[in-house]
C-alpha cells in the first residue's frame, strides 16, 4: 500500500469531507487513509453521489405501484411496465453547477449523462425534456447562459438523435447567479431485455468501454455539493466535455452489446466516475473488484491513480462479463470503433483493490462508499422561514384593479415567462425518430407513439418555482398536479413520476423547511394520482448573490411525469378547432390573484400565499376531463396555468388562428378571471353536436363547470370588449425571446 | 425494387427512413453499413440524415470517404438512384456527386421546423406526379442547410431544371420570409445533370405517418415508386 502520499484532517477538509466524517473513514479502514482513498470518499459520500442530506426524507415519498417494475433507487432509471410486451426507463437528472459557470458544456453533458442512465439499463431513448430557469432577462449574464445551454442541449441532443418533446423555461432574479438546468429522458426497452447495474461471478472480467479517460470532471461530483461563489470560475476543470458522437456510437454498441446476452452487469460512467461505478456495482452485487488503473485508455500522459478514480470524462461504461465470452463483447465494440479494454476481475468479498503499475493504491469496502450502505445519513434541523406567515397577510382588496385589462393583457403575454418558447424550441430536433405525435397538433403534454401498439406514451416536465417559495407544501403538490394535469389534456392517463429537487444550502434551516415540506406536499399528490416517484436527483447549494447578499434559489422540485394513452386516437390539443364551437371552463374561478404573473409583475407585489388549490378537486377535475377525451366530446382540452384563464384562451386561439368571444364572471373581480392562477382549471371547446352529451357527464361529476362562449372570428373579445386580433396579440407573444436573444 | 439505406456512424434518421419504406410503403429494404463494399444488390441507394462522423471538420465531408461511399460513388456513375436527405444531401455534396455546398445558416442556429417546399420541376423521379402549384409541409432540422453555389452554377441549374424544390411560404409564394437558412434563390433541393442523384434538406420521411398528421411527404415518395414502376414496365 502507498502510504506515502499522507492524508490527514486538512486533507479530507479541502475535499469537503467533514471532521466526522473523516473519522468514520479512519474507523471503517482501521488506520489512516491514504489520499487516494480519501478523494474516493470525498466524491462518494459528496451530497451529490450519498444523498446524505435527503435521503431520509426522500424515502418517505410513494415508491410501489403495480406498473412498477424496479423501485426507486434499485436502477440508475425507474422502470414502468407499459403493457404489450414495453417497458419505460426514465429520470430527470439536474446539471446546474457545471452549468451555471460553462454553459454549453455544462448543459451538453447533462444530456448526455441522463440519456447514458437510460441506455446503460438496456433502454432506447426516445424523448427529451428539460427544464431551465434563468435569472433576469434583461442581464448579459442571463442572455449568455441562455444563449449556450439552449446550444448545448440542442448540439448534443440534436447529433445523439433523441427528439425534445417537452420543457419549461422560467425567469426570475433568484436564478441570476446560479440558473437550474435539469435534462430529462424517457427510453423503450422490451420487458425482460433490461440490464442492471450489478456485478458478480468471482473471476469475471470487467471492462470500460467508449471514451478515454481524461482529466476533465475531477472532483465534479464534490464541486455539485457546494455553494456557488465568485470564486466558482475557478472550478472550471470540474465540469466535463461531452461527445455527442461517442454517445450515439456508445448507446448502438451498448444495446447490440446486450443482445449478446454476455454481459452480466453495467454501469455508465456519470458522477465520480470510475470509483461511482465500481463501487456502486460491486456493492450491489456483493462482490469486491480488483482494478488496474494503468489499463484504462487515457487521453493524456502521467495522470495519477486519483485523476483516473475521480475523472468524470464521458460516454464511457462499466461492464462485467460472463468469463469466457469476451470476445463477443470485444467484437461489438470494434465494429462500432470503440475502445473495450479489461481493466479488472470480480473477487470474493466486498472489497475494491485499485492498482497502479502492480502498486496497490487504494484498498476500500465497497459497501462502504454507498447510499444505502456506509455513506453518512444526517438529520438536518429546520425551520419554518418567517416570510411564510408574512406571505399569508397578503389580501387581494389591497391591491387596487387595474383600469385598463387590455393593456395587462398585452403586459402579461409579453412577460418573458408567459410568451413563446419558439426560439429555443426551434434549436431542438424535435422530430428526430419519426414518433413525436405532439408537432402538428400542439398537446399539454409531449405525445410520442409507441410504434407497433395502439398506445402513446405520453410525457410533462413542471415546477411553478414561485409557487412553491410562496408554499413549498402546496407548490409541490400543485407541481404534481399540473404535470398530471397536462398529460390528462393531452388524452392520457398519468402513470409515474421521476423528480429533480433543487434545493439551496441544506444546512441552511430554512431552506431545508423549503425541502420537507416540498417532499411532504410532492407525496400526498402522488399517492392521490397513484403515481409513485421512480427516482430522480437531488440538487442541494443551489443560490445566489443578490445586492451583496447570498440567497437561495427558488425552491424547485420538478416534476417529470410519463402517462399512458391506451388509444392514440385519444391525442387531444390545445388549439381550437371550429368556428362555433363552445368555450367551457371546467373548475371554478375564483377571487384569486396569489403568486400570479400578474400580481408579481405587473403589480410588483412578491408576497403572497400559493394561488388556491385543492388536492381532491384537483383530481375529480381530472377524473372528468379523461372521460370526456374517452368518450371523443371535447375538440380541445388547456390546463390553465401561468399567467391565467386569458393565456389560456389566446393559446387555443393562437393555434388555428381561431377568435373567441366570451363573457366575464360578474361574482369575481375581472383581473381574477382574467389573469388570477388558482389551480383545476381547464379550457375545452366542444362541437355544438355534442353539447347535450358533454353538459350530462360534466353535470354528473362535482366539479363546476360555466360556458365561457364561444370560437368565433379573429379576435380576443371579452364581455363585447376587443382585446386585439389574435394574429396582433401572436406577434408579440411570439417574438419576446427573440427580441431578448436577437435584438434589431 | 430493393432499396438500401446507408448506415454511417452518426446516422440518426436511418431508423426512421427503414421505417418509412418498410412499414407505410412495404418496400424492401436493408441497411448497408458504411465499413461494406457490398451494395446488396439493392437497385435504390438512400443517404439518410444525422451527423455522420459526428460531421466534425465539416458536415458531410468525412462520410464521403467510406468504404460504402466508394461503391455508391460507383453505383451513382453507372446511372444508379441515389437519394440525400439532409446529411445525406450534404455527403452528396461532399462528393461532388451534386453540385454546390451546403453552408451554416444565416442565422447561425439549428433550426428545425415545418418547412414549405414548392416542386419547380417534373423531370425527376422525386417529382414527376407532384402538384406544381401545392407546396408540400415537410419539416427540416439542420445546423448547415444554406445551399450554395456560385452564379454561373446556379445559372445552369436553373436552365437544365436541375432545381426540384424551393422553400415558400404555406400558400406555394417563393418569398425572402419563407427561406429558413439563407439558401440561394430558396433551392431546398437539386439532381445532377443525369437527373440520378438527388438530394434534399427537408425531411419527407418526417411527413409519411399518419400518426404524426402530416403526410404531405408520401407524394414524394409515391412519385418515386410510380416512376420506378413505369420505367420497369417501358423497360
């Protein structure tokens, strides 16, 4: 053992281990570690790989349901049984870090890394989502973040081939400092076809296979546990640099790979690399491994024994295959020019031996590195944030209605979180794979067909942040809510959650009240729609420098649902569809501006209470919604969200050019009809032919439901009131990102 | 008819143009790897789109090196049918197999959209039982889209009706507004002067499905297997 390169308190301190920690290590070894073993576990029991600070609180979120077919945690990817012989593989993983200081880097690899978590279980990717948040537009900073995550996820996504069918892109200052970039991938696997990351059979051979290693990404995983700074820029070596290509040539030698039926186990190579990778298989596998370092292909010279450990270089996997069958494994990756070297063998025990020219250079439990075996777990002590009750004296005759609503309205849809995404959803290959049923009839959700079966899989990513600072309970039920919500508009069923928490500093009370409440909230949504949380990631350190003072982001738990359309002929859009056709809300207006675009921009007003929302409602609402789309009443179904009832309507209209004449609700004050965001609405046309059918079954559920008007003409007229052509209020709806990114 | 679709490492829409001929047009088709020489006996060559090679140096121009290249260079010197669509176009390019270059757009982003193409031509077998007065939808998706070519090229082009497409607008107008990427004079595609080789920047095999309601691309592919059929029979 070299021993030579001593570690001590200091040493475990810089790579972010805390005092006790180190202790622990000294206690498991039973002497000194040396520092190799040291940065193993600095990365291995980082917040990023160990979950130390969440775990407890994420396991009480619901995780079984009969579609289910590996619980959360158990694979890199959840894994729902889709019938006709299909299996879904899908997660949401965040990047916000690398992001937030090498943009296009930064973002690229987050796509790559949470496509590689699907492949690796044997799955094809066959969609994409993600969800940015950015600081102020009108920053140079913003602008420039924008500008090079849009790029990254496109190059990367759009040459990897896999088609973005969903995504949400919010501002707000919060994120100046430390914008929240999450990529999310959902994949097709035949049940039974699936790998797991485990590895075992005493004498097996273990191979790295795609990229060579190289010094980028060390210590990223340590790096994504700690606050943003100033001196963040320093930490740039800390993210790494994708090849999209590799990543195609990975992902078709990975599945062919598979088909050979030698491989025993896999694992890709995302956070602390080969140390994650090796450890998280043997420790599953109860099996120790015996690695020699100086095998793995490098991109450069003299790199040392912890370098090759902790790099982070992509498009690489970890695979252990049945001896004697290697050269079946050895010819797929040469067909595919990728390098395939032996690097180590399973042995008995649990222990990991990693060797460096003969010399053994670290000696380590596998058990020990990982979550859910020796990693730390901690109880965090929090604490209710005084804001919370003073947000709840927040009272709407305070706030004085606007005179002029037609002014608000053009306002609100050229806010830059209402208006059209366009301009960076045309970045995308959205079409790539011939499948996504959602580009020529604008959905709620994304809609991808699954070839071959009647059935379409569908899939929503969302988190209303303000929502959730104003109430981290009620915003991440609502989050849940409006994801399912969007996927029942759409003509499906929600079926399974995969989440993205993005938090601030955990030790911060405050912000770890945000978290539990948040988890809270997130479960009792979840097992009200039977929709059981897959998996995901955890995103802690997540703030921002605002007039000299630190402050952490927006509390963001994203959600990233899949649903199940049994019928593709389900498929419902937003947009209008005929002149004459009746307008419906279904849900109840209500007087009720709380945490709206309106009420925060127009009105500058920042403290209020979550809008409105009821849990049971909410799914009654859904309930009924479903029926209609089954039973073929409705043309078109909108979930009313962000910026209210009014973007609602001028987004059905805007798809098909179609006006709208409607009337106002005289009980409730006019801006709360028009622009208020309380939760369980939708807007639905339906065909005068079917106004008796859909008027029964609306009336046999308990959800209130009002005629709003009806389709007609080119333009916005509320109460006889034109609001302008849609064709005018289009033009500036779509062209605010534009004019932000691109301006004359 | 066999076609074969050429798969080089990149490829990303092979899946889908097998897909395309097999199951809305039950075609027969094999995928032809870019390390073979053997062209599998297929009598209709595709070059499908995604980034071969990764398209680093330049989209296009590292395909056109391959083993399977060689042979469909051959193949496209005795008079056989080749198809680009997208990197396939930019490989035909980078071949010299068509003439011109395909450029970064103007605006120096990815785009991809639903496009609208108008056929300027019935002597091809992509368009010879196309509408000339209905632009078709079919939506493109490219980094580096803008056709070039110099003046006196674009000239002869012209003269010989080597230009099969322009990009216009929904109602078939060939307008600055409907030109995606900057292309000169809207061409979205073009043949060589033996009319065998074609190649194309939008996507008609984005636009064969139903599922996916637009099926404006069938006509193309239809005109091609009228035409094929009809030169079979005078055959």
């Amino acid at each position: 053992m070299n021993v030579s390169e001593s570690a001590n308190l200091d040493v475990a301190k810089d790579l972010g281990l805390l005092p006790e920690e180190y202790d622990r290590i000294k206690e498991i070894l039973g002497r000194e570690p040396n520092f190799t073993e040291l940065s193993i576990y600095s990365v291995m029991w980082s917040e990023h790989c160990s979950y130390k600070n969440s775990i407890k609180w994420i396991k009480k979120l619901p995780r079984k349901g009969e579609r289910l077919l590996a619980e959360a945690g158990d694979e890199n990817a959840g894994l729902v049984d889709l019938g006709d012989g299909l299996a879904c593989a899908f997660k949401v993983e965040s990047h916000n870090h690398p992001s937030a200081i090498e943009p296009y880097q930064g973002a690229a690899t987050g796509v790559g890394g949470i496509n590689r978590d699907i492949f690796t279980m044997g799955a094809r990717p066959i969609a994409q989502l993600n969800s940015l948040r950015f600081g102020n537009p009108e920053l140079d900073r913003t602008k420039w973040l924008l500008k090079y995550v849009v790029k990254g996820i496109g190059d990367y996504g759009n040459a990897f081939g896999v088609p973005v069918v969903g995504g949400e892109v919010y501002f707000d200052e919060c994120f100046n400092t430390n914008p929240l970039i999450n990529a999310m991938s959902v994949g097709i696997v035949k049940k039974g076809n699936t790998i797991s990351a485990i590895s075992k059979g005493v004498g097996n051979p273990v191979f790295i296979v795609g990229s060579s290693t190289g010094k980028d990404g060390i210590h990223g995983a340590t790096f994504a546990s700690e606050d943003i700074t100033e001196a963040s820029s320093d930490k740039i070596p800390s993210v790494q640099v994708g090849d999209p290509f590799q990543e195609k040539l990975l992902l078709e030698a990975t599945l062919e790979v598979i088909k050979t039926g030698a491989v025993v186990g896999m694992q890709d190579m995302g956070a602390a690399g080969i140390t994650c990778s090796t450890s998280e298989m043997s420790a599953k596998g109860e099996h120790g491994m015996d690695i020699y370092l100086d095998k793995v292909p490098l991109r450069q010279k003299s790199m040392k024994p912890f370098e090759i450990l902790l790099s982070e270089s992509q498009e690489r996997m970890l695979i252990v295959v049945e001896k004697g069958r290697e050269q079946e494994v050895l010819d797929v990756f040469d067909k595919w020019d990728l390098n395939c070297v032996q690097i180590g063998h399973v042995t008995e025990g649990d222990v990991l031996r990693y060797y460096m020219d003969d010399e053994l250079v670290a000696e380590v439990p596998a058990e020990s590195l990982v979550l859910g075996g020796g990693a730390p777990v901690y109880d965090r002590e929090y604490k209710e944030p005084a804001y919370f009750s003073e947000n709840k004296k927040f009272k709407i005759d305070d706030v004085a209605l606007s005179g002029d609503l037609k002014e608000v309205a053009r306002f609100i849809l050229n806010c830059h979180n209402i208006a059209s995404k366009k301009w960076v959803i045309d970045q995308y290959d959205t079409m790539v794979g011939t499948k996504n049923m959602s580009t020529n009839i604008n959905c709620d959700a994304g809609v991808v067909n699954l070839k071959g079966t009647e059935k379409a899989l569908l899939t929503s990513i969302d988190c209303n942040s303000r929502y959730v600072q104003a109430d981290p309970f009620q915003g991440a039920a609502i989050a849940v809510s409006e994801t399912a919500r969007n996927i029942v508009c759409s003509g499906g069923k929600p079926e399974a959650v995969t989440n993205c928490l993005n938090f601030g500093n955990p030790y911060n009370p405050e912000v770890y009240w945000q978290f539990v409440n948040s988890i809270k909230g997130m479960a009792k949504a979840c097992e009200k729609f039977e929709t059981p949380v897959t998996g995901g990631n955890v995103s802690f350190y997540n703030q921002s420098t605002l007039n000299g003072k630190e402050v952490p982001v927006f509390p963001s738990p994203v959600i990233g649902m899949i649903g199940l359309m049994e019928d593709k002929k389900n498929i419902t859009g937003i947009g209008f569809k005929n002149e004459g056709d009746q307008i419906f809300l279904i849900g109840k207006s209500r007087n009720d501006i709380n945490c709206s675009e309106y009420l925060y921009r127009w009105h500058k007003i920042k403290k209020s209470p979550a809008p409105y929302f009821d849990l049971e409602e909410e799914y009654e609402l859904q309930e009924l919604v479903k029926q209609l789309i089954r039973e073929h009443v409705i043309e078109s179904a909108h979930d009313v969200s962000d910026g209210g009832l009014f973007v609602t309507l001028f987004e059905s209209a805007r798809e098909n050019k179609l006006g709208f004449d409607i009337a106002s609700d005289d009980s409730i004050r006019k801006d709360a009809f028009l622009f208020g965001e309380s939760q369980s609405r939708i807007v639905v046309s339906v065909n005068p032919g079917k106004l008796e059918e859909f008027i029964t079954m609306a009336a046999s559920s308990n959800i209130e439901f009002s005629n709003l008007g009806e389709v007609q003409g080119n333009e916005a007229l509320i109460d006889g009131e034109s609001f302008g052509t849609i064709e005018h209020l289009a033009e500036i709806y779509d062209n605010v990102l534009h004019n932000m990114m691109e301006p004359k | 008819m066999k076609f074969g679709v050429v798969v080089f490492p990149g490829s990303n829409c092979d899946h889908d143009m097998i897909y395309v001929l097999k199951k809305i047009f039950n075609q027969e088709v094999v995928p032809l790897w870019h390390k073979d020489r053997d062209l599998q006996n297929c009598e209709f060559i595709f070059l499908p789109g995604g980034f071969s090679y990764g398209d680093y140096l330049r989209s296009g121009a590292i395909a056109r090196f391959s083993p399977i290249m060689e042979e469909v260079i051959k193949f496209a010197n005795n008079g056989g049918f080749v198809i680009g669509i997208c990197n396939g176009f930019q490989i035909l390019c980078e071949a010299h197999l068509l003439p011109g270059a395909l450029l970064h757009n103007d605006n120096h982003k990815f785009i991809c959209r639903n496009s609208y193409i108008i056929p300027q031509t019935k002597q091809s077998i992509t368009t010879s039982s196309l509408d000339q007065d209905q632009p078709l939808k079919i939506p493109i998706a490219h980094g580096e889209g803008k056709y070039f070519a110099k003046d006196d090229v674009v000239k002869k082009l012209n003269d010989n009706e080597q230009v099969l497409f322009r990009y216009c607008d929904k109602y078939g107008k060939i307008t600055p507004e409907s030109n995606p990427n900057g292309s000169v004079e809207n061409i979205a595609g073009v043949c060589n002067e033996q009319r065998n080789v074609i190649g194309m920047m939008p996507h008609p095999e984005r636009a064969a499905d139903e599922n996916l309601q637009n099926v404006d691309g069938k006509v193309i592919f239809e005109s091609v297997f009228k035409e094929i059929e009809n030169r079979v029979i005078s055959r």
